[in-house]
C-alpha cells in the first residue's frame, strides 16, 4: 500500500525526504486498508508518511502489528531532494536516463540499489510463515516490488521502468517470484 498524500508542494522532488500525509486522506486510507486485509505480517517504511498510515490502521486493526522495515524506504535521490523537478534540469534527468539501472540521480541511490533491497525485503517475506504479507511504503517500491515480482532483476533502460505505481492510499497485490 502507498501512504496517503503527503504535506508537499506539488512538483517537488520528495523520495526521502521525511514528510508528513494528509491526516483525512491517511485515516480513509487506513479505514479501507483494515477492511481488505485477511490476517498477514504488517511491515512498514520507517519514513513518517508511512508511519502514520501504519499507526492508524492497527487502532482500527489492533491484530495487526506493523512493523518498521528500513528496505521500504522510498528511492534516494541525493541533492535532488526538495527540489522542483523543473529546476533539477533536462541534462541531469538525461544522464540519469541514459544509464538508469546504474546512475545516482542526485549522487543518492541507483535503481540497482533500490531493486536489491526490494528484492531483500521479499526474501525476507518469503522467508515467513504467514502466507500473505502487507508493505506500508512508496511509489518507488511499489514500482520495485512489480519489476521484482516480474522476474526481472534490473531494468534494461528507463523505458522498462514502471509507470504506474498505487495512487496515494491505493494498494496493488502481487504474488512473489519463486525462488
């Protein structure tokens, strides 16, 4: 699941950047959220956005206990945080995309990196007893876990990145590759 909007301007870049969600939107999400989930291992992004949605959905779930994984942090863009994409610039959204898989936007993480720790994250799911497994996290994990769940271990350029990710408070369900 994607926490619910966050307390941002619109077009900046905030992929680390610890921000607050919208309290209405985070408690509609969580009230939707506690009404699908069956009985599963509850794990969330330590980042407050997310923090918040997990919050709220165990007052209404108290069976569930979510707890903190750092690997369901969203992408790190480096300098580029908390800036306008607009002002970040053609020819350094250029470099990143001609070499996606490996390049650090920003000096911050590689798509590669964000794909290994994605890829940990669910070894470490499957690795559980129960048979299903809830992510409070973000766009950039969601977009991971689909690329991971695929089969696929690295994009072969930014066209073969996912566009679609859960809307904020949105959910996808994907079933986890075999070993």
């Amino acid at each position: 699941m994607r926490h619910a909007q966050p307390l941002v301007a619109p077009g900046l870049c905030y992929g680390r950047l610890d921000l607050a969600a919208d309290r209405d939107a985070t408690a509609q999400a969580a009230a939707a959220l506690a009404a699908a989930l069956p009985d599963c291992a509850v794990f969330t992004s330590p980042q407050r956005r997310c923090r918040q949605l997990a919050v709220a959905l165990q007052a209404r779930r108290p069976d569930l206990r979510p707890e903190v994984d750092e690997r369901l942090r969203e992408f790190d863009f480096g300098t580029w945080e908390g800036q306008a994409w607009d002002a970040i610039g053609a020819a350094a959204l250029d470099a990143w995309t001609a070499d996606f898989a490996h390049h650090a936007p920003g000096g911050g993480e590689t798509v590669r990196a964000l794909l290994a720790r994605v890829g940990a994250a669910f070894e470490a799911s499957r690795a559980l007893a129960q048979a299903e497994v809830a992510w409070i996290t973000h766009a950039g994990v969601a977009r991971a876990a689909s690329v991971w769940a695929a089969g696929r271990r690295t994009p072969g350029s930014a066209a073969d990145w996912p566009h679609a990710a859960p809307g904020f408070g949105g959910w996808v369900t994907l079933e986890m590759p075999a070993t």
